[in-house]
C-alpha cells in the first residue's frame, strides 16, 4: 500500500493468526507538548542511530548508554513524536493495517472502521511482569466459554510502532530476552495452561541506560542492532544554549513547537521518502566483503555485525538520498553497528569505537586515525 502516512515498513503489517477477544473501547487522552526532535542539540550518534531504525526496523534497535541527564528519553519520544500518522483498524489491539489480508478473513469483509494514529511508542516500566508485557489468557473463560479470551499486553500495543525500555541494564534479563526475541522475530506467543495465542509485534526497540549502574550481559547487548554511547557537554556556551531552549519550551510548548514546525514537516518527508528509496539502495559486492573482514578481524562472533552494518549503510545512503552506498557511509555506521559486539569478558568496558576505527580504516586501505582525536571526537551524526 503506498500511503504518504505509513511511515514504517509495510512489514509492520502481519496479521494475527489467532482468536482474540474483542477489545474494550479504549480512551485516547490528549496528546502533550513533546519538545522537538530537531531542536535537540548535540548527541548526534543517538539522532543518527534511531533514525536509521525507523528507515529500516531491521537494523534490530538501538541500545543507548550515557550519563544521567543527557537527553536520552527526550531525544526518544521527540523521535515518536515526529513520525507522521498510520491508517490502522480501528477497534484492532494490534493497530493493524486496514489493508491486512488477515484482517479481513477475521472479520468476513473488507470494509473495516479505519482510524489515523500517530506510531504508538510504549514506555516499559521496569516493574513490569512478563504477564503485563506479553499479554494474559482468560483461562476461566476460555474453559467456561471455549473462547480464547486474550488481553494484550505491551508488546501488542507496540505492534507498528516503538518499545521503549529506560534503564534496560537494571530490567530482569528474563524480560529482556523476550523483548528481544519479539522484535528479532516479529512475533508475539503466549501459553498458559494449553492454550496458545500468537499476534504480531514488530517493533523498534530503544533501550537505554547508565553504564554506572551496570551493564547488559554481552549475549543480550549483541541482540541489538546498534550501540550509541553519549556523553555530558562539556562547552560552557552550548550548555547554555540547551538550558535556555528548555526554558522556552517550557515557558511555552505551543509557540515552540510552532518555531520548529518547518523543520519537523521537513525531516519527517525526509523519512518517508528514504524509506521509499530504501529497497532500490545497492551495496557493492567488494565494499560487503570488506565489511565482514572488519569483522572477522575484530573477532565478531556470529554474523549479526556483519548484516546490521550493511542495513545501516544502505539506510544511510537512502537518508541521504542517494541509491548508492559511499564509503563515507559505511565509515559513519560501523562504529555504532560494531563497538558493542567486541566485548568478551563481562567485566571490561565497552570499547571506546578508536579500534573499531583502527581496523575500518586498515582493511578499507585508509590513513590510521590518530588515536587521540579519535578518543576526544565529536562522533559524526545526522546531516
């Protein structure tokens, strides 16, 4: 279906293959001021790493690891705010496309009560079980009735959209696992007492996290596609200019907004028109092997780091409007696609990216970079 408001792929359009329960009629409160994503200054790492996962949900996620107070699930939710509006079934838990084949053999017809509504980005509290999460069975009903009574959970209302977990290292590792396994596979399975129920939930999912208070296990931090790392600035000017734009915001969101409006219209057009580019963008065969002997030389395990850093290079070149993948694309995705994936020993730190840089630049025939501007860099981000 070619709709100017589908901003995800229409992969994010796979049909339930199980009787579920009619939903209940669901409230939608207003919608509050959101601080824009253009505004947000600095952190271009994170800018470009989520934007890359919304052109292409493939790329498997973002992983976000900083300093308290640098902006990280502000940056997030002004990404969710940004993303224009998707037609879906109206009294569907899934927001499933109108245009679902599925959909239609559900309900006997075709003609279905369609609703415009902005990607749904969820929030995970980290108290959260995994019935809250996954979803719940009405095991009483479906013995008295025969019905298979389901009550979706989380992951059901991400469906099409973004699942957001702040401070992922601090979550049950039994959760994360299932978080990641939906978003790898795109779906969603529920058993409880013989009864299964199986619906799609393929989504965009962001973590992030304070490195001070511990990390993800590295089986669980290669699950994600990419790793940004951010820090708190440090130039005096610039941190003045971030507290006096969030103080105009907050002095008034609506005039703010407003200010931005040209350049949120813009960049959202950007999305939607990279995402169309997306399937005609080519990769060289020689630049392909030359990305997986980066990573045979960094001792990548598996094969992840090889197929994510050419997903992201491909979704760069169609951000960037071309069809074709640079060298400079790839040189502004690898570090992101690979710094995470070298750690092997849980008690070192996540490496810096210099190395990751080292070997690019050595197998792609470039001069070495210099190690201490690499360290002290600002990391390349979004145009």
């Amino acid at each position: 279906m070619e709709d100017s408001l589908k901003i995800l792929p229409s992969s994010f359009e796979t049909p339930v293959n199980s009787t579920v329960a009619t939903p209940s009629a669901t409230f939608a409160p207003a919608r509050r001021a959101v601080f824009p994503f253009t505004a947000v200054i600095g952190q271009d790492d994170m800018k470009l790493a989520l934007l890359l996962n919304v052109i292409d949900p493939k790329i498997g996620g973002v992983m976000i690891m900083g300093d308290r107070g640098t902006g990280k699930s502000t940056t997030i939710r002004a990404l969710a705010d940004l993303l224009p509006e998707i037609e879906v079934v109206a009294d569907d838990p899934f927001s499933r496309s109108p245009q679902d084949r599925d959909v239609w053999a559900e309900r006997g017809t075709d003609d279905l009560p369609v609703a415009l509504k902005k990607v749904p980005m969820v929030d995970l509290p980290l108290g959260a079980t995994e019935d809250r999460v996954c979803g719940t069975i009405d095991i009483e009903k479906a013995l008295s009735e025969g019905v298979k009574a389901f009550e979706p959970g989380l992951l059901a209302k991400a469906n099409r959209g973004i699942l957001y977990v702040d401070e992922v290292n601090l979550l049950d590792d039994h959760l994360v696992d299932v978080l990641l396994d939906s978003a790898a596979s795109g779906w969603n399975t529920v058993e409880r007492e013989g009864i299964s129920i199986r619906h799609p939930a393929q989504f965009v999912l962001v973590g992030s996290g304070n490195p001070e208070e511990g990390e993800l296990r590295p089986q669980l931090l290669d699950r994600f596609g990419m790793h940004a790392e951010i820090r708190t600035v440090r130039d005096p000017e610039l941190r003045v200019q971030i507290v006096e734009q969030r103080s105009e915001f907050d002095a008034d969101p609506a005039a703010y907004l407003a200010k931005h409006q040209a350049e949120q219209e813009a960049l959202q057009a950007k999305l939607v028109e990279a995402q169309k580019r997306l399937p005609s963008v080519t990769l060289d065969y020689d630049d392909r092997v030359r990305i997986s002997e980066v990573c045979s030389e960094l001792d990548v395990d598996g094969l992840r780091g090889d197929i994510v850093t050419n997903r992201a290079a491909k979704a760069i070149a169609a951000y960037e409007g071309r069809t074709e993948v640079t060298l400079d694309d790839i040189k502004r995705v690898i570090v992101l696609c690979l710094r995470h994936r070298l750690r092997k020993d849980p008690l070192e730190s996540i490496d810096s990216g210099y190395k990751v840089e080292k070997v690019f630049c050595k197998v792609f025939g470039l001069a070495d970079p210099d190690e201490a501007a690499v360290n002290g860099r600002q990391p390349v981000g979004a145009r």
